[in-house]
C-alpha cells in the first residue's frame, strides 16, 4: 500500500471516527438533559404592611402579575400602596384603575 493510499484511508478512518464520536456524544448530551428535571422560576410576591400581608402570589407571566396586583380582594385587602408602586415599576403603559 502506498503512502498516499494509506494516508486517505486513516483520513476516511479518522472522519468515520470523529463522526462516530461526535454523535455519540450528543447523544449522550440529550440523555442527560432528559434526565435532569427543566428548572422552573419562582415567580411570586408578597407584601407585608402595617401587620396585612397578602401572603405568597403566584403569576405565571407579566400580564397576569399585573392583573393579580390590582385585585384588592386576591390580595387580601392589604399593602395597596406597596403594589401600586411594584405596579407602576412592572406594569409600564397599564392603567391601575
């Protein structure tokens, strides 16, 4: 076999290998992100004012946490003044009332 032959099959060799490998390892990778559970975000609020505490809201997207600081009575009433300013900060081009 000559040099030139020999040295094409280890590149053909060597790029089957490196195929081979390459895809191996991703489909390592994809089985391990399937193993690990998808990391969710906290998203919630509470505010806590003169002894009233709204205790612990869930949102799941901006929309809905400006809809659920508005409402007084999900809110238990309490730390208007609190939301209003988380409102205003959050809420940009929304009217409170």
């Amino acid at each position: 076999m000559s040099f030139l032959k020999f040295y094409s099959f280890l590149t053909k060799q060597g790029l089957l290998l490196f195929t081979v490998l390459a895809f191996g390892q991703a489909l390592s990778s994809c089985a391990n992100s399937l193993n690990h559970e998808e990391e969710t975000v906290d998203m919630s609020y509470q505010f806590k004012e003169n002894q009233c505490d709204t205790t612990p809201i869930k949102y799941t997207s901006a929309e809905d946490l400006c809809a659920k600081l508005k409402d007084s009575q999900l809110n238990h009433y309490c730390a208007e003044r609190l939301r209003y300013d988380e409102f205003q900060k959050k809420c940009p081009n929304q009217q409170w009332n």
